[in-house]
C-alpha cells in the first residue's frame, strides 16, 4: 500500500532543508536552525516508530528497544544495520555506522577560502549540520517507545578525506535517566 | 456486533472514541472503555503465568459486563485500542484480525504530518476506514 519515491529524492530534500535553515531561516543562529531540524526530526521519529513496531510483539526493556533501532528501524531507514553498538550500563548507548548513507555522497572540497580554519574542521562542521535530523528521528523513535533521552552525533576520528570523498562513519550516543 | 471503538493514547488520554449505535447511551460506552483501561494496566503489570506471555500486543478479553464484551490491544507505542462488542460468539481470530486492520488504520493516520500526537485523532478517512473495518468484521464472523 506504500507508495515509494527514489533515494536521490530524500537526498535532495535533506540538502534543501539543512540549506534552508541554515542560509535562509535562521542564517544568523546556527544553534536554532539546529534545533529546528532537530524536531522536524523528532516529529518524524516520532510517526516511523508507530509504522515500523506495528507487528512486533511488545519490547520488554529498554535494551531490546535499543536493539530495535540498531536492526529492523535502521535497516528500513537506510537498508544495513548499525554496526557496532556500546554501552556503558549506566544510561548511555553508542551506536556506530561505519557508512552512514545519508552522508555518503557529500565530497571534501580541500580549496580552503581564507586559510585560517583547516579543511578537516571546516567540513566537520559542514557535515555536523546534516546530523541533526537523524539524531532527531532515534531520539523521537525511542520517546515514543517510552525513553526519553538525549541524541548527539559526530563524525568519528577516522581519516578524514581520501579522494576528495569523505568516509562517513559516525556514531550517535543515546544518553537516558536510567 | 460492534458498538464502540476506542483508542487511548499512552497517558489514558482519549485519541478517538466512536460508538456504532444509536440505541445505547454514549456515556456508558465511554465509562465501559475507561473502566477497561485499568484492567489493562493490570494485565500489563501482573502478566499471568498461564497464557498470555509478556510481550504480546493482544490482550484478549478483559472482562465481560451484562451486555457487553471488552477486548483490548497494546501497541508498542504503550497505546491502548479497546474494542465493546454485544456479539456472544466471538472468535479469537476475528477480534486479532480486527485489531490487525485497525492498528494499521490507526498508523496512517497517525503518520499523517498535521496531526498532533497525544491531542484527538479528526481524520475523516480515518473514521471511515474504521467504519468500514467494523461493517465487515460483522460480515466475517456471520460467514
């Protein structure tokens, strides 16, 4: 009954909203169009987690919530599973992705403009931008499964660009009120 | 047959409340199907040992009143749907399969992007589907 739409579709329009909000609505503060794109998110977290649990029998603890976004919920978003999940057994998760779909066809331009900020944190910060929406659709899913928590994301220490193509590895950390 | 159909969002804040006969009193559904969530939170709470295992989204019946019977279902998202039926006959597998479809209606609607979640659920395609989902449920257990 779904109807599907073509990946470069999502893609685009993720571009364009991180464009938007960042250039156009809220160019002055960065920290509100962050935040903006965060609960767009949410919303939408909120909503996949209603559709994706529908014929799953109930989750008996938070670890086989976690684990549900790790597998089913990440492989119906981005079609692989996370691949390596930590936790610290006082309310924090790391869930690594070694290729995060959403970021692989973002390229490193190494011409550096005014040559005072190296390339590697100017595109760090480019690409911190584009994480704010995935951060807020774990954060909405796992809300609306009964934990409230606290998503951050960032690009792991891994080299940064080869080829011009940045390796898009990046974890996400869940931090909950145990 | 089907008289009313509820769902109860995961604080017992009322999503959607329809009654399919005019013959009996709206408020007494409405009290049948708040008396029902209690007896839902038990269920959840205290799982007993012969049966129903933990995890299952399906309640089952949750108590019979003089006239009625009370079927609940718990989604994932800890929302409650709660069916009041006058049938004597009811299979287990017509309620599943009702539970089945209206979970998948409620999805919809719920995935729509001006809805609000935990304020009431006003989508006319939504009450339709329902409606549709309940006509037929009658049709299926006749057959």
């Amino acid at each position: 009954m779904g109807r599907e739409v073509s990946e470069s579709c999502i893609d685009s329009l993720l571009t364009e909203m991180v464009a938007s909000y960042c250039n156009q609505f809220y160019s002055n503060t960065p920290e509100l169009a962050a935040r903006r794109i965060e609960a767009i998110g949410y919303q939408v977290g909120h909503q996949l987690s209603e559709r994706y649990t529908m014929d799953r029998p109930r989750f008996t603890d938070h670890l086989e919530a976690i684990k549900f976004i790790c597998k089913d919920f990440w492989s119906e978003l981005f079609k692989k599973q996370i691949d390596n999940l930590k936790t610290n057994h006082r309310g924090t998760f790391v869930l690594q992705d070694n290729k995060f779909r959403w970021l692989s066809r973002i390229s490193g331009d190494p011409s550096v403009d005014n040559g005072t900020q190296d390339p590697e944190s100017k595109a760090a910060q480019a690409m911190s931008m584009y994480l704010y929406f995935p951060c807020g659709i774990i954060r909405g899913a796992l809300s609306n499964l009964g934990i409230p928590c606290a998503v951050s994301a960032d690009i792991s220490s891994l080299p940064a660009c080869e080829y011009n193509w940045i390796l898009s590895p990046c974890c996400f950390s869940i931090k909950y009120a145990f | 047959m089907i008289v009313c159909v509820a769902v109860v969002g995961h604080q017992n804040n009322p999503l959607y409340i329809q009654s399919f006969t005019e013959a009996d009193d709206a408020l007494k559904l409405h009290h049948i199907v708040h008396c029902s969530l209690d007896v839902v939170d038990e269920r959840v709470n205290n799982p007993k040992k012969s049966g129903l295992t933990l995890n299952e989204t399906f309640l089952g019946l949750l108590y019979p009143t003089e006239n009625y019977k009370v079927y609940g279902y718990l989604t994932n998202t800890k929302v409650k749907f709660i069916l009041v039926t006058t049938d004597l006959d009811v299979r287990d597998a017509d309620v599943r399969n009702f539970f089945r479809r209206f979970h998948a209606a409620y999805v919809d609607a719920v995935s729509n992007p001006f809805h609000v979640p935990g304020k009431r659920i006003t989508s006319k395609t939504f009450a339709e589907r329902v409606s549709n989902i309940v006509k037929s449920f009658g049709l299926s257990s006749a057959g």
